[in-house]
C-alpha cells in the first residue's frame, strides 16, 4: 500500500527553502525538473558551507589547534550521518567520502577488482547500468580479461529475473542499480541479492537515484557495497559516499597515495593508516563534506517517508497528464500507479529530438535534461539515440507538472 503524505508536508514552504527556485527567466519562475541529474540546495546547506569557510577552516585531522579540532569534529560528524542514513553497521569505519559516486565505483574496480579479479573472473552488470557502474569494469576487463555477464531488461521495464541463479552462478561480484536513472524503476534486489550470495558472490547497488528518494538500509537489503552522491541529496558537487562492510575495506589495497592515507613511510616503502581514512589521501573535501551532513539533516527534517509519499503522487499526475495530452508521447519506463517506480520519466516527443523538445522548454522556463543520460547501451536497448527526462524532487509539485505540460504543447506548436 503506498503511503500518504504527512499534512505538514507543504512544497510552497519547501520552495522557499531554496534560492534559485526564486529565479525568474523569460518572465517566469525556474521550474526545475532535472534533479536525477543534479538537484537544487536548500539554504541550510549553503549556510552550513558559508559558515565553516568564515568561522572553522582548517585541514583536518593533523592540527591540535582548536579550529583544526573543529574541522575535523564537523567532518567526522557528516561522516557519521552519511552512514546512518543508510543504517550503515559501522559509519565511523565504513564510510568513504570520495567525489562523486563515480570516484567510488572507481575505487571499488580498481581496489577491490585489482586485488580479487583476474583472467577468466566472472562479474554480473545489467542492462539498465549508468557508464559510472559500467565503464570502470569494462576498463578492468581490457587489463584482466574477466568475463561480464549482464541481468538483461523486460519488456516490463524491469530486470528479468527468470534465471539469476544461472546468471550469477560463479560470479565473484553482482553490482546493480538500484534505481535507473532513465526509467525511473526501483530494483526489486532482494532476490538478486539472495542468489549472489548463495553463489558466493558479493553485491554493490548503485544508490545514486534511490538514497535520496526512498529509505535504504544497507542491513536489511543485505547488500555488501552501496555508493551514493552529494549532488543528488540536496548536497554540494564534489562529495560522494562508498559504503561497504568493514571487512571489504579492510582486505581492499588503497585507491590513492599521497599524505593522510598512511600510517608510516620509508625510502623503501609505507604502511596504511585504519580504514576509513586509508581511502582518502591528501585534503579531503572538507567544506563539501560539511553540506552534505547540512543536506541529510535537511532531508530528515522533512522526513524521506513522506518525501517517498510526494513523489509517488506527483509522478502518477505527470505520466498521466502526459499521456491523456499527447498521442505522440512515448514514455519509457514502468507506467503511473507503479508501486516501484521513480519520479524519473523519460519519454521520446514524436519524431522530435529530445535536444529539439529540451531547448523550446527552456523557452518556458521548464529546466529538463535531454540526451543519452549516460546510458548509452540503454539506449539502444530501447532503441533510441536520445530520450527527453524529467524528474521530480521534493520541491516539486503539479504546478510544475503543468507547465512542463503547456511547454510541451510549444513544442508542438513549433515543430507541427
């Protein structure tokens, strides 16, 4: 049963929490509508940020004077409520702050992969993967000749899951999307996760679309490994978030060299220091870190149930306002009232192309993404070179949803 919305859950009061929704272009408010790509920050964030430059910078970890204390506490405090907005077992140890979500996949092929995969390994990908999950390991497989085999798409939008046990059987690693980022569909990894590990497998999710829309707990999906970025989270760019279970990390090589990252170096060779901090060489991302901690306690003040709630409602109006409005709408994707399903709606406009249908909007101030959305082989799974997205935030609403509407009947104007 689909949960309802708290009746505190007002979008005008969550709109003035942040400044550039006040921008006006060609006589009209943004409408912003390109948040799986990079959402919009709240004013909490951007003063958390403002007020560690002016009052608390200082590199982290090797001062002992006291703004150099408290840079590091601010740090490690976000690094504590990036963990525990996912359940993480143990945040102080688990988290990685990297930066972006790609960085950490990086790291995972690189490290983990370097160390555990050699010729003739099997890994499992899907169809449906962001190049950020995709690219690292194909770049693994030209250096160590491992095998990827790949959870192919239905016609249901949805990963066929009629065979994992023989997909995954001797795999070493399944790593999966957890939410596309072009269909919007929300992976059912429970099934997947239960038959990797019954092969022996560990399993990564690509959280990237899903922790900053839906409660995640990395305990109870069972998963081993889970990226996330700040970007997406209502957080600045620069700072993403690799979890994985203590063990991982512990067995795993290093990423980088440099300062920070050690415990010990020689002329003739170096130790590393404990995890986390063996992941993060040279200064970190320390202001960025900070707005992230400002984002999730933003996030929680709101509550992600009820944002989970918004966003169900406000997605079923756009597909359906879509669709009884225009015949030559094709929308790629699980359709409205779909229980795991996204605000990510990604759609082809007739014969227009989507870069076509993304400028005329922009006309009407409506900010949406067109392109291959880094899904290249999505793409052509779905037989397009492009599609037209947009996708939905908890500071949207149908107001939105309407004018994102009336642009498209520009669209249409213009190019009939």
């Amino acid at each position: 049963m689909a949960t309802v919305a708290s009746p505190a859950f007002d979008v005008e009061t969550i709109k003035s929490d942040f400044p550039l929704l006040d921008r006006v272009q060609a006589g009209r408010k943004i409408v912003f509508l390109d948040s799986a790509a990079s959402s919009q920050r709240p004013r909490s964030v951007l003063n958390a940020m403002d007020d560690y430059y002016q009052t608390t910078h200082a590199n982290v970890h090797r001062g002992v004077y006291a703004i150099a204390e408290e840079a590091t506490r601010r740090y490690e405090e976000a690094r504590l409520l990036a963990g525990r907005l996912i359940n993480a077992p143990d945040p102080a140890r688990e988290i990685i702050f990297t930066k972006n979500v790609t960085e950490a996949y990086n790291l995972v092929a690189y490290s983990w992969g370097r160390k555990n995969l050699h010729d003739g390994d099997v890994i499992v990908l899907t169809e449906t993967e962001h190049h950020a999950n995709l690219v690292p390991w194909l770049m693994l497989q030209e250096e160590r000749k491992i095998t990827i085999r790949y959870i192919a798409m239905d016609d249901d939008y949805r990963l066929d899951l009629s065979d994992i046990e023989a997909v995954v059987d001797g795999a070493k690693l399944v790593s999966v999307t957890a939410a596309s980022n072009v269909l919007g569909t929300i992976t059912d990894l429970e099934p997947i996760t239960r038959a990797a590990h019954r092969a022996g497998a560990l399993v990564m999710a690509d959280g990237a679309q899903l922790v900053p829309h839906r409660r995640v707990d990395v305990q109870a999906l069972d998963v081993d490994l889970l990226g996330y970025t700040g970007h997406k989270l209502m957080g600045p760019t620069g700072i993403g978030v690799l979890w994985a279970r203590a063990e991982i990390l512990e067995e795993m090589p290093p990423f980088l060299g440099g300062g920070e990252m050690i415990s010990d170096v020689r002329l003739d060779g170096f130790s590393t220091t404990d995890i986390p901090w063996k992941f993060e060489a040279g200064t970190p991302p320390i202001a960025e870190a900070v707005g992230l901690g400002a984002a999730i306690t933003y996030l929680e003040s709101i509550g992600i149930d009820n944002i989970a709630a918004h966003e169900q409602s406000l997605t079923n109006y756009a597909i359906r306002s879509l669709q009884e409005r225009f015949d030559e709408i094709e929308i790629f994707g699980p359709g409205a009232d779909a229980e795991r399903r996204g605000g990510v709606i990604s759609f082809r406009f007739g014969d227009i192309h989507p870069h076509d249908v993304a400028q005329v909007l922009d006309e009407h101030a409506v900010c949406v993404r067109a392109g291959h959305h880094c899904a290249k082989p999505l793409m052509r799974r779905l037989g397009v070179n492009a599609t037209t997205r947009a996708s939905l935030y908890l500071y949207n609403d149908e107001h939105d949803i309407d004018a994102l509407v009336a642009g498209l009947e520009g669209v249409r104007k213009m190019f009939s």
